[in-house]
C-alpha cells in the first residue's frame, strides 16, 4: 500500500492517545480506569506496555528498511494482543461490579488492528534484479 507508513504512524500515535481516554468506569465504586490510571483497582498501568510497543512500531514505520518492516510485525501483533488482553481484563465483571465501557477501550482496540494491518502492508519498493539472456539469444550472436 502507497500510504501504509504513513497510516501507520496515525494508528501508532492513535494507540498512544487512546491510553490517555478513560477506559471502564466502575459505577459502584466511583472508581474511572485509563491506561495509566487505575487507582482503587489490582490493574496497574494497563497502558504502558501499548505506548511503548506503539512507540517502537512507530519508530519502525519511519525506518526505510525490509529488517523494519519484518520487525515491526512482532511489535504491532503484541500490542494488538495486550490491547484484547487489556479489553478481556478490563470490561469483565468483577465480584458482581460490572464496568461500564467507554469509547477509548473501543479506540484502543481499533487502532491496534490499523496498527497491525498497516504493518502487514509495508510499502517497500522491490528492486528488479539483472536477468541473463537466454541461451538461445546469447549462442545467436
């Protein structure tokens, strides 16, 4: 794809932004959970290991190189994973507190799969290698 670096570096910084949204709110409690903000819980910092995945991936978008591009699909699958294992985490209920979801979790997750189909698609461009001539054509000469 002609734009598949630069799209990526978007869902990149997409990824990172969203771990700045809130994430769950837990009603009962009063307790809002974003990536980096999880006081009251067991959760940590849920977010840190996309920002520096996506980080990375970002890095890995700019790099002109096919080590890059081979690269940066490790980086782009884990943080698709860790954002369906912070989804799975997040949002299930917990001693009968039922988060309720907001749109950032959902923003997470959707940039993480632009994130890991962009780099899917990098955009390299393939060198023509120099053919020989045929036999045939060579021996005619």
């Amino acid at each position: 794809m002609k734009y598949s670096s630069f799209i990526g570096v978007i869902a990149a910084l997409a990824v990172i932004g969203s771990c700045f949204m809130w994430w769950v709110v837990i009603p009962d409690k009063d307790i809002h959970v974003s990536g980096f903000i999880a006081d009251g819980t067991r959760f940590g910092k849920p977010g840190l290991v996309n920002v520096f995945m996506s980080g990375v991936a970002l890095l890995l978008f700019i790099i002109p190189r096919i080590w890059a591009k081979r690269t940066n699909l490790f980086f782009a699958a884990f943080n698709l994973a860790w954002a369906i294992r912070n989804y799975i985490l997040l949002s299930s209920c917990h001693g009968g507190d039922c988060p309720a979801k907001q749109a950032g979790l959902y923003f997470l997750v959707g940039a993480s799969l632009l994130l890991l189909a962009m780099a899917l698609f990098p955009d390299l461009p393939i060198r023509q290698e120099k053919t020989e001539e045929p036999i045939a054509e060579r021996d005619a000469l």
